[in-house]
C-alpha cells in the first residue's frame, strides 16, 4: 500500500503543478484546513476565487464532498492528498489544487518525498508519512550536491538517471529515510485533461481535449468499449448509464505521456439494460440476465430457437457460430432494449494457435497460425477494428499499445467458426505495461459474486489501482472483488510505471445468486493433486448420496479444453484421472456439476 501511494502521491504533485502553471482565466481553487486536538476532524475552507458553478473535494482515503465547507473524519495517520476541483462547465472554466494534511497522530516516523520533472529541473516535495514536528531535512541529490529545503528545486547539469535521498530528523529525535530514482531530460511536460458535454443529439457526447504540451498522439477511452484517436471526438453512446471516458495523450519522440479520466453520465439511467452472461458446459449454454417485476423476456439463440424464460438454459446441436440477441421489455419503467453477442462453439479435438515475429519499429507484425484436428480458413482479428485471412499475414498497427488477437479456424470463408484462440500482444515500445486484464469466477461456488483479476502483460516496478464499476476500488496485480449484485460492470485498472500512467477498462459480469444453491453439492470440495499439473493429475470428492455428474476443464475465457468426466457416480469417495499434457501453461478451472448445481476449482498446468 506504501508503494501505491507513492505513485497516486506522484501523480497529484504533478497534476497539482501543471495546474499551478496553466491555469485556465476565470477561476482558482484554494482552500485552506485546520484540524481538531483529536488529529481526526479535520475541518477544509474552501477560499477558491473567480466564478464557478460546481466543485467536489477528494480527501484522499477514497471518499469526497460537493460541501463548500466540509468536514472529514480521518481514521489513520495519512498523510493524506486532499485535492479541490472548481469548474463552470458554460465558460469552460476549471481549476484544481491539492494539499497533504494529516490524520491521528502516531509514535512512528517515516520520511517520503514526491517530485514534478520538468526537462532538467526537478521539484522535489519531501514530509512524514507518520510521526510529526520535523526539525531537519538533508538531500543528496544523486549528483554530488545535497540540500537542507523541505521542497527544493534543482537542476541537474546532465540528463541521466539519479538516485535521490531524503533523510528527516524530528523534534522527537526520530530519524527517517527514503530513497528514490528520478529520471531528468529535455523532454517538455505533457498533462492531459478534457471537458465533455451533451451536444443536444440522443446520448452524442462532445469531448473537448484541454491537454497541454507537446502533444502528437491522442486516445480516448469512452468506458463502453471503443476508442478513437481523434483530438476533440464526438461519441454516441448505445445506452444511457455512467460512464468512465479517460484520454491519453503523449509525445513518442520525448517519452511523455499522461492520462486523465472523468465519469460522463448519459441519458436517462433508469431504463433497460438487456446485456446478459453466459456459463456453458460442453455444448449447453445458460444466459444470466437481470429481473424485476413487470419485465419480459424474449431470447434468440441464432438456431432458430427461442425462448422466454428469464435465465434460460439452451443447448445447441453443434458447433458453429451463433448470435444470440435478449430483448427486454419493462412496462413499470416503459422502456425496453436488446442486446447482441456471439456464441462460438469449437469442434471437439481442434486446436489453434499463433507466433508473431516484429520488424524494427515494433508495430509491423508478422503472424503465423497454426491448428490440430480440422482444417479451414485462417480468420485473424487484429484487436483495431481491422482483420484477415490467411496461414500467414502480416499487419501494420497505427497506434502501440495492448491489442488482443484473435485467430479462427473457419469452414468457410463467410463462417462457420471451428475453433478460436485469442491472447494480447504488445505493440511498439511506447506503451508496454498498458495493463490489459483478465476475469474469471471464483473457484469455491458458482453464483457468490466474486471475480479474479489478472493481468496479461505485468510490467515490473508497476503499481495498479483498479476501480470495479461498483464505486468501490482496489489494488494490486491480481485482486479477487466480491460483487454484490448481478450484471455488468465497467472496470478500469490503472498502471503507475516509472516511466508513465496507463489505463485499460472493459466490461465484465457479475453472477450472483440469492437463493437456490444447492447445498449438498456446494458443500463438496475438490482435492486436485498434484497442483501444479505437470502431465496427468487425480481429482478427488466425496459424494453424500448417487448423483449424476459431469466434469470439465475449461480455460480462465470458459472455453471447454477437454471433458474429464460425465455420468453417474455412487455414494462415497471418488476418483477421475486428469490428463493435462496437450495444455499450455496457465490457470485454468476445474469445473463439476453434480445434480444440476456447480463447484469449480483452479488448477495451474506448468
């Protein structure tokens, strides 16, 4: 957690002083605080000037206020920084400052420092994490030069990379230190910001970019899945609902780049939302979608099959591509809305994978594609809207970034999908630890709302701050966040690397279920040994009473690489085989039904 506030306490010195020097005309933020004899309330004056018409405090500990004068609780020592946003969203005025204070009072003392690069000069900010009355400060800068300021300035004669270190003394006789590297150069900053408004069409957005420097790159997030490159894009939205936009923008010859995110609210979020998810085993699919009084459903499962049943079971003849479409209806809120996705079903025994090799640039690839058990057409998607066919291809990528590839193996050229296999790839340099993710289930008991967290591509020295679209947040490479409703969520990670800020978000599904697990079943639990799997491994349980069960092993996306087990079983103790050796290394589930109801278990196959 230390480490994750150096970087958020980096990140808010540097947007605190880009503000400080390109302060749009028309309004300041500033504020003041003093805080009780307890260390706990601490009371903020906002003082900020000019005209504004909004304004929302963020204390820092992952709560805010739209009080012009609030009044916090903190419940640790901090430090913490409480940043005042003002705007007037018709002049197109905004201005934001930031400040540490400090909660309870500790017996402890621990030094930290934060720091604003600008080419060769460098701002450093050093104080307390805990303990207080600071009567020294000593520097060394790295160079051979030291200094005794709270928050000097200095300019290193060479660009390079330095080791700084901060050494405070307090009135207590408690010594701390901390140590640093900072990079200086000639590169120019770089601070992203944007502004958005509705432009009077159905849920259309004008996003406004307010970046400053030397910016040549733009891309924008818009928190439903696309994207654009454009420098002031207008996005319509599918649905109303709140959504997270970010933009990044950068300089690739100078090596600066900075992310900005701002919550957009569309349309009228009370209405109907059809999205829905999906759990298959083998070829029998169940859809999950929310319900309520006065709602119907009606499903189209791309067979020529449907139904209207709210979370229907559907099991199709083979394998092939298929469109599934839910259309809602609810007469309490009047509206209704459908939603579409596609269901690829693999042909028992095909596998498929891919090689890529990169030119010079890093952003010129070359793929070859390979496959067992069937042969087809090669169908690749490219991660950027743009696709091919063929064993082999080569592709020519705009941007550098995380894309995630896909390669099909095709009975025809116009479908009939046989088998997929999808994974990222990082292209050019630029934006390596892009921190693309990935989700998976909880591998105890289907339905109690937890999901996996992972990501693809970690980069090391890397912090990642994760905001689960349940206005809650997390942190770390791979959290476990426990949902406590069904439906989708907009999820967003951030990486903090020492060479920049980057953000990935895409929509996952929650399942939760209230009532109805089986607990028999539920109460079953699964001994996979040995763990991790080599070649082959045993699976063993206890079975209350003779049940009908089936076992798959499936992939951390839910496709079914092999099924393990299927039939009937007696009472007591059991044992099933798992064969392993045709995997490639990765987590994957172990997934049983045992009279209708699921347990699931990971496994990692080295």
């Amino acid at each position: 957690m230390k480490s994750l506030f150096t970087y958020l306490l980096l990140l808010t010195a540097i947007l605190s002083f880009e503000k400080a020097h390109a302060q749009p005309m028309g309004c300041l933020a500033t504020f003041n605080s003093t805080t009780d004899s307890s260390g706990n309330h601490v009371s903020f004056n906002n003082t900020s000037s000019g005209s504004y018409t909004s304004l929302f405090w963020s204390f820092g500990d992952g709560t805010g206020s739209s009080q012009n004068n609030p009044v916090h609780v903190y419940n640790t020592q901090g430090p913490w920084i409480v940043c005042l946003t003002i705007w007037d969203s018709i002049n197109i005025c905004q201005s934001t400052t930031c400040d540490t204070v400090y909660g309870p009072v500790t017996n402890t003392c621990s030094a930290y420092f934060g720091m604003q690069v600008s080419a060769a000069n460098v701002y450093f900010y050093g104080y307390l994490t805990s303990g207080n009355n600071p009567v020294s400060y000593i520097w060394d800068f790295g160079d051979g030069t030291t200094g005794t300021s709270s928050s000097p300035q200095h300019n290193y004669a060479t660009a390079g990379t330095y080791q700084v270190c901060l050494q405070i003394t307090t009135a207590g006789g408690c010594v701390a230190n901390y140590c640093n590297s900072v990079v200086v150069n000639s590169t120019p900053p770089c601070n992203a910001s944007f502004t958005a408004q509705s432009n009077g069409l159905f849920n259309s957005i004008q996003f406004i970019n307010t970046s400053v420097g030397n910016n040549q790159t733009y891309y924008w997030t818009f928190g439903d899945g696309t994207s654009s490159t454009q420098n002031n894009p207008v996005h319509i939205y599918a649905t109303a609902g709140t959504y997270q936009a970010c933009l990044t923008v950068g300089n690739p010859v100078d090596s600066c780049y900075s992310t900005f995110c701002s919550t957009i609210t569309v349309g009228n979020t009370v209405g109907c939302n059809a999205q829905f998810g999906v759990q298959n085993v083998q070829l029998a699919y169940t859809f999950y979608a929310s319900s309520s009084a006065g709602m119907s459903h009606y499903w189209n499962f791309g067979d020529g099959t449907i139904s209207y049943s709210a979370s229907p079971t559907h099991t199709y003849a083979g394998a092939g591509t298929y469109q599934v479409c839910h259309t809602i209806t609810d007469s309490i809120n009047q509206c209704n809305d459908t939603w579409c996705d596609t269901i690829i079903i693999s042909v028992a025994g095909c596998t498929v994978n891919y090689t890529y090799t990169t030119d010079s640039t890093g952003t010129l690839l070359t793929f070859s594609g390979s496959s067992t058990g069937v042969q087809g057409i090669y169908q690749w998607s490219f991660g950027d809207g743009t696709g091919g066919q063929g064993a082999s291809i080569t592709h020519q990528f705009i941007n550098p970034g995380a894309y995630i590839i896909c390669l099909s193996v095709m009975a025809s050229p116009n479908g009939g999908v046989l088998c997929s296999f999808c994974d990222s790839v990082i292209v050019g340099s630029a934006n390596v630890c892009v921190p693309v993710f990935y989700t998976y289930p909880d591998s105890n008991v289907i339905g109690n709302g937890n999901l996996n967290f992972g990501i693809y591509n970690p980069c090391g020295g890397t912090q990642y701050v994760w905001t689960f679209g349940d206005g809650t947040t997390g942190s770390g490479s791979s959290p476990v966040h426990n949902y406590s409703d069904s439906g989708w969520y907009n999820v967003c990670v951030t990486a903090f690397t020492p060479n920049g800020t980057y953000q990935f978000c895409d929509s996952v599904y929650s399942f939760r279920l209230s009532t109805g697990i089986n607990e028999t079943a539920a109460s079953i639990r699964l001994n996979v040994f040995p763990n991790p799997v080599r070649e082959t491994s045993g699976i063993e349980f206890i079975l209350s009473q003779k049940s009908e069960v089936t076992i798959t092993l499936t992939d951390i996306q839910g496709k079914i690489q092999s099924v393990v087990y299927k039939g009937s079983m007696q009472s007591g103790r059991q044992h099933v085989d798992l064969n392993a050796g045709h995997l490639q290394s990765g987590i994957y589930l172990i997934n049983m039904i045992v009279n209708g109801s699921a347990i699931h278990q990971r496994i990692a196959v080295e």
